[in-house]
C-alpha cells in the first residue's frame, strides 16, 4: 500500500472499487446489448480456444470416435460424388485435360503476343515522338 493509499480513508476506497465494477457492468452490458452477435462470437472463440487447450480425455476419444468416423466417410463420399459428377459433365461438354492444356497453351501465347506487340509499338512511338 503506498502512502497516498493510506491517507485515503477506507470507504473511498470501497466506494471507488464499487463505483468502477459498477462503471465495468455498464460497459460490458452496453456492448452486449448494442452487439449481442458479437459478444456470442467472443464467447464462442473463448470456449473454442479453451477446449483446444485442454487435453482430450480418453472417454471423450471413445466417444467422439464413431461420429468423427462418420463425418471423414461423409466428405470423403461427397468429394468423390463431386469429383465424378464434374468429370462426367466435362466429358459430355468434350472438355478433356489434354483440350484444356491446349487451350490454356493457345491463351498465355496470345497474351505473350499481345504483349509483345504492344511493347514494341511503344517502343516505336517512343523513338518517332
């Protein structure tokens, strides 16, 4: 306690510490009522961030086991449903792998083109200015 503490005497103290959790509340039901979404988000990350910490108990690997089997079966099935449904529809629009390289091949030498063209007009007019 410094000096200047002890010649306060002890009910201002209380008082400003009343008056400062008082002050704390009104804030921080302020802010939650202005943005509840908000402070649901920071409550979320909070728990998130905490159960990330905390060590996974054996019981809760037993038991998160099976649905987290489930959910890997679950993407793995969708990614390939995905994967074969946009392969078939390529192939039905006669877009192959070998056609779009060759495209892509076509496009870039255009662009390079282009750009050459553009760089030696510049050039030309440059040197005529």
């Amino acid at each position: 306690m410094t000096e200047q503490d002890r010649d306060i005497p002890e009910i201002s103290r209380r008082q400003r510490a009343i008056e400062a959790y008082a002050g704390a509340r009104d804030r921080t039901v302020g802010t939650l009522s202005e943005a509840p979404l908000l402070a649901l988000a920071g409550g979320l990350a909070a728990g998130a961030l905490i159960a990330a910490l905390l060590p996974r108990t054996q019981a809760e690997t037993r038991a998160v086991r099976p649905t987290a089997r489930r959910v890997k079966e679950t993407a793995r099935a969708a990614f390939k449903a995905a994967k074969d449904t946009g392969t078939e529809k390529l192939n039905e629009a006669g877009i192959s792998r070998e056609k779009g390289e060759d495209t892509l091949r076509s496009l870039f030498q255009g662009v390079s083109d282009a750009a050459r063209a553009s760089a030696s007009a510049a050039l030309d007019a440059a040197r005529k200015g």
